[in-house]
C-alpha cells in the first residue's frame, strides 16, 4: 500500500475540493442542503474570495469547465472580461509605457468572474443565490482566521496602502493595524455588496430571475456605478512606478456577459483530454501530451521522465508565446498546433541534453507572429517587481504578488466542475470604495504592439493562465483537476496526468508525488521576463535524480521540502464512486466528501 499524506476520500453522494479548507466545507454544505455541483462550486468559489483575497477576488477572472452526466463533451464558461473600450496600445504608449504594469487601474480588463459564476448557476443550480452567497457573506461580516501568508501581504504593503491606496488601507488595516497571523479578519464592505445582491435576487421572485436580477445589478447596478464614479477621478499608483488613471467604464460593464463554448481537447492512449481554448494558456497541456506521446519511460520519477517532460514543456510554452490568442479576434493555427505530424516535427528536436533555446515552431503564414516572439524573448527582469506583480510559483511566494485558487466538485447526479477563479486581489488595484473589492489586473497579459493575437485591443480576451482540466479515462471515469500557479499551472497538470496515464490509480498518490516546473518560458505577468535552462524539482526526487539532470544541462534549482503546486482533484467512476484529494503543500487545500 502507497503512504499518502491525506487518504483520497471516497463516496457516492459527493465531493468539493479546493485550495481552502473553510471554502471546501461551505461546498460541501451545499451539497448537503441539496444543491448541485455548480451551486456549491460557486459558493466555494465566492468564500475563497473571503478567506484567500490575495489569491482572487469578485472582480478578477474565473474560466469554469462543467460537464452532465450524460454530456459527452464539457462546456467551458468563459469567465474571463475582454479589454476596455479605452484600453489602446496607442493610450497605453502615450502613458509612457512599454508593459502593461502589473497593477493599478490601466491593469484591469471588465470584471468576469462574477459573471460567469451567474453563468453556471443559471443553466446547471438549484439553490437560490442568496443561499449560495450566504457562507461568504457571513465570513466577510463576522471574520474568518487571517492565514498567515494574506497578513503579511498586508502588512507588506500596508504603508503603501496608506500612502497610495487609501481605500485599500480602510479595508484591510483598520484601525491603522494590519493583522496578525491567523487573528479575525473581516470586511463588512464586501459583506453588504453581496447582500444587497442577495436581496435583489430575493425581490425579483425565482431562482433564475433572481440571478438576473443580480447579474444586472452587477454589470448595469449599482456595481458598475461605483466602478464608473470612482474611475471617472481615480489616479492611482500602479507596479510601473506612475499613478495613472485607467480606461474601464460602466459602460464596458454593461455591455459584457460571460459566454459557454466548446473546449480544446485531444484523444490519447484511451485518454480524452479537455481544456480551455487558445483564449487560455490550456492548450499547453494538450500539446505537450501530443509531444510526448509514446516517448516517456515508465517510471514517472526518474530523471529521464523529468528531463522529457521539460523540454516538451519548453517547447510548448514557446508556440503559446507565439501562437496564443483570443480567436474571436485572430486566426489561430489551433488544429495544427494539436495534431501529431506538427507534435512528431517538434519532438524530433528533443535531445539528451536541455535546452536553453527558445524556440516556437515554424508554421506556414505566421512568420511575423515567430519573429516577434524571438524578439521580445527574455526582455523583461528575472524576477517580477513591484506592487502586485505576477503570479508566482507558490515555492517563491512573495507577499507582494498575486497567484490563483481551484475548486473541483462533483454531485451525486454526476455532475462535474472544474473552475481556476483568480484576479482581483488586494494588491492587484485599490478597492472601489464602498464595495469592498478592488479590480483585477489580468491586462498585463497583452502585449503593447500591434500585429500579435496577443497584442492590446478593445474587445480582446487577455491570453490568460487560467486554466481548468477535465478528462475520461479508457474505463470511462471522469476526473476535474487543476491548480493555481499563473505559468505552472500547466506544468504541474501536466505531471499529474500523466503519473494517472501512467497507472496511478490514487488521485492522493498522484497529487503527493514530486513536482517541477521550468522558467525557461517568457512570463506571462510584469516585467514579462524569463530564466533559460531553468528547472526547479523538489528534493524528494533524491540525489541521484538531481545529479543526473545537472549532468544534462539543466540550471537546477531544488524547491524546499513540499513546496511546488496546488493540485487538487474529484473523480467519478463509472460504478458512481466519488473521489477526491487535495494537496498537502502549504497545508491549506482540503478535499471533502462522503
């Protein structure tokens, strides 16, 4: 029997994991009060923006993967807000800048978690939106014990606060004290926001009208007039050093919804593989198993293992630089960048020795997009500054950046979700005043020149990192799974699935077993930068592991004990037993079920 840190839990009524164990529970009270996946997925979502508001928040991006028992395909609901009207790379120039910062009002694109949890609700929930809003409303107003790493971000950043963000001060050191770890930490604001949603889902009389009701409310009420009075004198300082006024409007708001659609998705070995489109950086996964495909050794520890995957990794990173994009805007090449005979082309190139190259493949008619990507490669600094830049790796947590929660949920009906909430956290943008949330920062994804599928424009979903997973195995069980980590989150599924490919049965084993990741990729968040050759592992993978990747080339970095990824998971079988699992890393993720 394999020693896990946690059991996988078991059961045939259901399962809620996520990257909080207070949000996990509140999930799990759905389930139990007789709501539905969607419903206790989105009440644990709308709890992680309480008790992990470093890590996500109202006002960010939340990409939703929802399958039917008796679905063949997943629906993907795109929770994530296109740029302004406003957001131009000729006004973002004329600011003085070459990046969009990493924080700060020009950062923001129009909110669409909200949205999309609405999206959800309304097409697969049972339970009115009050009940679903009533555990976050109630640790917002009475408190929830402050976790150490969200205390010290605020108390990282509290001067700042007072100086710069006056708003944010108010709410999260009041009284003039940030606070300690693990004290009660409230934020009564947020409270009244969500219960005048409540209310106006109330009033309006039904469940699918009061979810309209506060859809409404949020992207037409009261919601986005605070946003839009406040944003009409807001100057503030963002992470390029300038305070600058932004570009989002009442207006944006108004006129945006969240959307379903098809997700990408490959076949391999008896395995289907769903994830988000090109829109999102999910593709990657989907490429890297199309890279690796019949390549890898048995033995997913071994530093042959190691060594494939990353440089299948790098590989793929480089086309999502080169390639990625909203195709609602742009011709994406999507059916080439997923077929074998482009994945056989590209592995060829795969060597007993890393790769400290970047390098995009070549397809027929995107020169230009190639040849910009070569050029920006490596532009920005090692390592992200100021004030809420980036998303880390959590081994490198620093308390002034910004990373992402997960949830995955499955019902006793055989519904599934899986959804990456992220964006709009506290030291992302000042809080609106009198809402209790700040704006998200999701448009330094964009590039500020023109021609690229990732280059600024009105109307053009940022090519995020979020990125939730679905799959059905050969014996036909279904599994959601996922983890924050901005550019890891693929790298960490990546080696998840295939240690299941490989014949992990144990969701628990899978998610306990070593983890890595590469730098050598251009980072998705300000100052964009990169580290070539770089490979991170934990130490559990031994001595003899790590030698044997030095000796190939790799720029080694060995992560601290237990300290790379987030994963967590829920599966079905095809007898209708439920399972589920969670991370150890950072003790705060919890999988719950019966």
């Amino acid at each position: 029997m394999t020693f896990t840190t946690r059991p996988e839990i078991k059961g045939s009524f259901g399962a809620v994991a996520s990257t909080h164990w207070i949000a996990s529970a509140v999930g799990m009270k759905m389930l139990e009060a007789g709501g539905s996946a969607a419903d206790a997925a989105a009440a644990t979502a709308f709890t992680l923006n309480v008790v992990e508001p470093h890590l996500n928040g109202p006002m960010g991006d939340a990409p939703i993967m929802v399958q039917r028992m008796d679905a063949a395909v997943p629906d993907v609901i795109c929770g994530q807000g296109p740029a302004p009207a406003g957001a131009t790379i000729e006004h973002y120039r004329a600011e003085g800048l070459d990046f969009v910062p990493g924080s700060g009002l020009l950062a923001t694109v129009i909110p669409g978690a909200f949205d999309g949890w609405m999206t959800l609700l309304l097409a697969h929930g049972r339970l009115p939106l009050s009940e679903v809003l009533a555990p976050a409303i109630h640790y917002a107003r009475t408190g929830h014990p402050a976790l150490p790493r969200v205390a010290d971000t605020i108390a990282g950043l509290a001067q700042f606060f007072r100086d710069e963000w006056p708003s944010s001060y108010e709410t999260w050191v009041p009284g003039g004290r940030a606070p300690e770890h693990w004290s009660m930490i409230r934020n009564p604001a947020l409270a009244d926001t969500w219960a005048r949603l409540a209310a106006e889902a109330d009033a309006a009389g039904g469940r699918e009208a009061g979810i309209e009701a506060a859809r409404r409310a949020f992207a037409e009420g009261f919601v986005a007039q605070a946003v839009d009075d406040w944003m009409r004198e807001a100057c503030v300082m963002d992470a390029a050093g300038g305070r600058r006024r932004g570009v989002l409007t009442g207006a944006d708001m108004a006129g945006w919804r969240a959307t379903t659609e098809s997700p990408a998705s490959i076949d391999q070995d008896g395995w289907t593989i769903w994830k988000p489109g090109f829109w999102s950086q999910g593709p990657v996964q989907l490429q890297a198993l199309r890279l690796l495909e019949g390549r890898l050794p048995e033995d997913t520890h071994s530093a042959e293992f190691v060594h494939l995957v990353t440089e299948a990794l790098k590989l793929a990173m480089a086309d999502r630089e080169a390639y990625y994009g909203d195709p609602l805007h742009t011709d994406i090449p999507a059916e080439t960048l997923l077929s074998r005979d482009y994945a056989a082309s590209r592995a060829a190139g795969i060597g007993h020795e890393a790769s400290h190259a970047q390098g995009p493949g070549e397809i027929a008619g995107f020169d230009s997009w190639t040849r910009a990507m070569h050029l920006r490669a490596g532009i920005g600094g090692a390592e992200a500054a100021g004030v809420g830049a980036g998303e880390p790796t959590m081994a490198h947590l620093t308390e002034r950046r910004g990373d992402t929660v997960h949830i995955d949920v499955v019902d006793s009906d055989g519904l599934m979700v899986s959804a990456t909430p992220s964006g709009g956290w506290l030291q992302s943008s000042p809080v609106v005043p009198g809402l209790g949330m700040p704006l998200n920062s999701r448009a330094q994804m964009f590039w500020l020149d023109e021609g690229l599928p990732t280059s600024l424009a009105p109307g053009r979903r940022p090519r995020t990192t979020l990125s939730p997973s679905m799959v059905r195995d050969p014996a036909g069980t279904r599994i959601a799974y996922g983890t924050p980590g901005g550019d890891q989150q693929d790298q960490w599924q990546l080696v998840f699935i295939l240690r299941l490919m490989a014949g992990t049965r144990d969701l628990q084993a899978a998610i306990d077993a070593p983890l890595f990741h590469t730098g050598h990729v251009q980072a998705s968040f300000y100052p964009r930068g990169l580290r070539p050759g770089h490979l991170m592992v934990e130490p559990a993978f031994g001595e003899a592991v790590i030698a044997d990747l030095r000796a190939r080339g790799h720029d080694l970095e060995v992560a601290e004990p237990w300290s790379v990824g987030r994963l967590t998971a829920a599966a079905r079988d095809p007898d209708g037993l439920i399972r589920a699992a969670a991370t150890p890393r950072l003790m705060q993720a919890y999988a719950i079920g019966r």
